[in-house]
C-alpha cells in the first residue's frame, strides 16, 4: 500500500471514529469551511517556500499541503482513486 493509501485510511478512521486528541478528527468537527481555509494556509506556504526556492521547505510544506487536500477529500466523499482517474482522463 502507498503511503497516499495509507494515509487517507487513517483519514478515513479519523473521521468514522473521532479520537478526542486527533487534529484530523478536530478538522472534521469545525467542517468544510476550517478544513478549506486550511489548504489556502498551506498552499501559501507552498508559494513563499517556492519563492524562496527551499527544497527542504518546498517539501515539507507540499507535505502539509496535500494532508490537507485528502481531509478535504475525505470529507466530500472522494478518494485519491478518484482523482488519478481523472488525471489519467487528462493525460490520455
């Protein structure tokens, strides 16, 4: 299994089972709107990190910025599967 895989199952269980002390399962209580304003925090960071061409930082913050964009997948019901079927589509 890979690690996007692995991932967003424990996304998964985040959501289903909402352990008191997980920020994923905190994320999914506030909703679409924390979850949303989440990834344009993060995908600022992307832009300064890019910027500032810091691959240590590019890398770590794309990191952050993809965990959030499986929570919000998770939370509308779509799966990374979902999204490389639609990029096969594109590229094909």
């Amino acid at each position: 299994m890979d690690t996007i895989k692995k991932l967003f199952a424990t996304i998964k269980q985040r959501q289903k089972y909402r352990p008191k002390e997980s920020y994923t399962a905190e994320l999914f209580k506030k909703g679409t709107d924390e979850i949303t304003k989440k990834i344009g925090e993060e995908a600022i960071e992307v832009i300064i990190a890019g910027k500032n061409k810091d691959k240590e930082e590019i890398t770590y913050e794309m990191a952050d910025l993809w965990y959030h964009c499986l929570v919000l997948l998770a939370h509308s019901d779509i799966t990374p599967e979902d999204i490389y079927g639609e990029l096969e589509k594109r590229f094909k």
